[in-house]
C-alpha cells in the first residue's frame, strides 16, 4: 500500500517535470507577441446599406435616355450589382478629431481593380437629405449607380450631417471641406488595403462636383496637389457652377433688387459667424426679424426651399443697409471681406486635366465665377490642362445633370486612354 502510493507519488512528480519542460521549450504566447490591431489614420466602421442589382440600374439609366440620349453609353457600360455602405471616417474640423460619415460604393464583383470618383454635392440644409439618410433620393441614387460601370464612388455627407450633424455645417468654409473630402478617401484606401470591402483601387482618383461642390471639387484638387506628403494624386477633376470667388458671388447677389435664394446669403453669414470668422452680431448683416430668427432656421430641420419661403427674396428687405451698400468698403465687414478672400478658390499652373461647366442662364451662381477662374488658369499657365464649357441657356437647376454625365463620359475616356498607356486591353 505504501509502496503504491510512493509509486503514484513518483509517477506523477514526473509528469509534472514532463509538463513543465514542454512549457519552457515552447515559444512564449504572452499578449506582447500578438499582432498589434491596426491602427488607421482615417477609417472607423462601415455598414452595408443597400445593393443595387445591375438590372435595376439599367432600368433607372434607360429612364433618362430620353431626355438626356448620351446616357444611353453608360446603360451599356452597366456590368456589375452595387454594394453601397455607409463608412464612418475620422476627421478634423476647428483643431478637434471628429467622426464624419459618407457612402462608399463598389462594384459587386471578385475581379477587376477600379478607379475612385468622389462626388462632392450641392447646398443642403436638412439633416435628412445628406447622402448618407437619403439613400433614394434621384441624384445620389443615379451617383450610387455609376459603380455598376466600374467605379468606386464615394459621396462624403460634409461635416454638419450625417454623423457629425450635432455641428453647424461650417458652409463654404475651405479647410473643414477639404479635409473632409480628403479623408473620406484615405479610409477608403483602408477599407481596400486591410480588406475590409471586397474592392481594388487602381490609383486612379477622379474630383466631381457641383455648385457648393464645384467649389468643394476644385479645393480639394488645389490643396491634394500642393500636399504630396497625402499619398493622393488627383487624375482629373470637374466642377460645375461653383461659387469660386465668393467675393464675385457676393456681389452679384447684392446687385439686383432681388435674389431668388436668399438661403445661400444667410447661409454664408451664419455658418463665417459659427466659425468666429468675424465677431459682429448678425443685425449688422441682416434685418430683423430675419437676424434673430437665422438659427432656428439653419437647424438642420429644414430644406433649402422652406428656408427660402421664411426669408424674403427682396434684397434691401433681407440685408441690412450698410452691408448692403459698405460690403467692400465699410471697416466694420473687413473680417467677412477676409473670410470671403481666404475661402475663395483660384487658378493655378494645374498639371491634371480640369473641366469647367456653367449654365449660361445661372441666376444663383453667377458664370462670371467660372469664366474667371478660366482665365486665371490661362493666366498661371494651365491653358492646356483646363477647359471650359458654358452650358448654352441652362440654370443652375437644369445644368446639373447634363454635368454630371458628361464628367462621366469624360472619366471614362481617360480611364481608357490610362489603361492605353499601361498596356491594358
């Protein structure tokens, strides 16, 4: 009995000898040896929203072969279902890293590397139509739809909707846009690079957008070009009816006895004073009861058109007298006069191809901005890299469409003539 029990004793001892041993051979599994998690510059989370079927998309464009016949080139180009997410980013706006969002959308399919369009859209005021809560809305519905044709698109919300709506939108307000554009591509690159979404890039980054996203498109090419250290590089950029010099769009705003979109007079004035970009009340812009009632207005309740109807469309009943009559002048609006200045957007010696549009009947955006930033190109040096199309007898409205499929055509030429160059088929 006593001899089992030493034997039991003794044979376990060497187990545990065996185990120990093993244990010290093997290579240490301590936290410090796993794999770090990845740290991204940009990227946060991304959730699917909706596919759209390549058939449906067909559907949608052949509805608008009709009025628009030249889109019939891209009903044939349709090949590949589309997977539409909303991707939230890190950005920064007023010195402070922020959370913004926007849609990201891909062609369907295990096969093929594809370039990128971000699409930079117009003047909104209603939480509920940013792109990322407005999902079905026609034009982000038809934007949506041009992955199916072999393209990555993105459309960034801006900062002020979607996941940043608790901030005023800072409106026409050149940094915090183009950061927010920027960034909303460096964490696409993530998702592609870390295999976060079933897509290849081939490097190939193409700027679109229209009015306030005309402006947004030609700020963000600016500011991508003099920042290698971005890893960015723009291929091409279109922009159409964008308020480029805000000073020239001021102006023309003041210049008639009415102004059919008093929402975009206010909406600068608010959004520079939210900004501390100048300090005067804003009784010393606009008449009451108009000046203490703007920020109920601009509450992200509320779509352009219901803010026009609350404000009135008669300038000197809108604005008050002397900024109406010392804009330029008046000591008193030299810090909106520099905030205009500095947020402006001009010429330079561009090397990649840029595309001007502007309807030659724009009565909210005068196409005066569009030849004149035309001709600081020319001036700078960029004569052969820039065009410009006005847009014979269109408004601001109608212009917007035949812009966006002509930019598409276009991308697709370069596409072609890119893969040309490579040696592709």
């Amino acid at each position: 009995m006593n001899m089992r029990i030493l034997s039991n004793k003794s044979g376990f001892k060497t187990v545990m000898i065996i185990i120990l041993a093993v244990l010290f051979l093997l290579p240490s599994c301590s936290k410090d040896d796993n794999p770090d998690p990845i740290e991204y510059k940009a990227y946060v989370s991304h959730e699917l929203v909706i596919t759209r079927s390549a058939s449906s998309i067909k559907s949608l464009f052949q509805l608008m072969v009709p009025t628009y016949p030249e889109i019939a080139t891209l009903v044939d180009k349709v090949e590949y279902n589309v997977r539409v997410y909303n991707v939230i980013y890190k950005t920064v706006f007023m010195g402070e890293e922020i959370e913004a969002s926007g849609l990201v959308c891909i062609p369907d399919t295990d096969e093929g590397v594809f370039p990128i369009i971000s699409f930079q859209n117009g003047t909104n005021t209603s939480h509920n139509m940013a792109p990322t809560k407005d999902i079905d809305n026609i034009m982000f519905r038809y934007l949506q739809s041009t992955s199916a044709t072999g393209y990555i698109m993105l459309i960034p919300d801006y900062i002020g909707f979607g996941k940043s709506e608790q901030y005023f939108h800072p409106y026409l307000h050149k940094e915090s846009t183009v950061l927010s554009v920027e960034n909303l591509i460096t964490a696409t690159r993530e998702m592609i690079s870390n295999n976060l979404i079933n897509a290849d890039w081939d490097e190939d980054l193409y700027l679109m957008g229209y009015s306030q996203g005309g402006w947004a498109t030609l700020c963000t090419h600016k500011h991508i070009s003099d920042n290698p250290d971005l890893g960015l590089e723009v291929s091409a950029s279109s922009c159409g009816a964008g308020p480029y010099d805000l000073s020239v769009v001021q102006d023309f705003m003041f210049e008639g006895i009415t102004y059919p979109q008093p929402v975009y007079m206010t909406y600068t004035g608010i959004s520079y004073q939210s900004l501390g970009l100048f300090s005067n009340p804003l009784t010393d812009y606009f008449n009451e009861p108009f000046a203490s009632e703007l920020s109920t207005y601009f509450n992200g309740n509320y779509t352009n058109d219901e803010i026009n109807d609350m404000l009135n469309d008669t300038v000197s009943v809108l604005v008050a007298e002397p900024f109406l009559t010392g804009i330029n002048t008046n000591p008193d609006y030299a810090d909106f006069r520099k905030a205009l200045s500095d947020n402006s957007i001009h010429g330079w010696d561009v090397k990649e191809p840029i595309r001007l549009y502007h309807g030659t009947f724009d009565y909210y955006v005068p196409y005066s901005t569009s030849e004149q930033v035309y001709t600081e190109f020319s001036d700078a040096g960029a004569v052969n890299n820039v065009m410009y199309f006005p847009l014979q007898g269109m408004d601001h409205t109608s212009a917007a469409i035949p812009m966006v499929i002509n930019s598409l055509l276009w991308f697709d030429i370069l596409e072609f003539k890119s893969g040309d160059i490579a040696g592709l088929d």
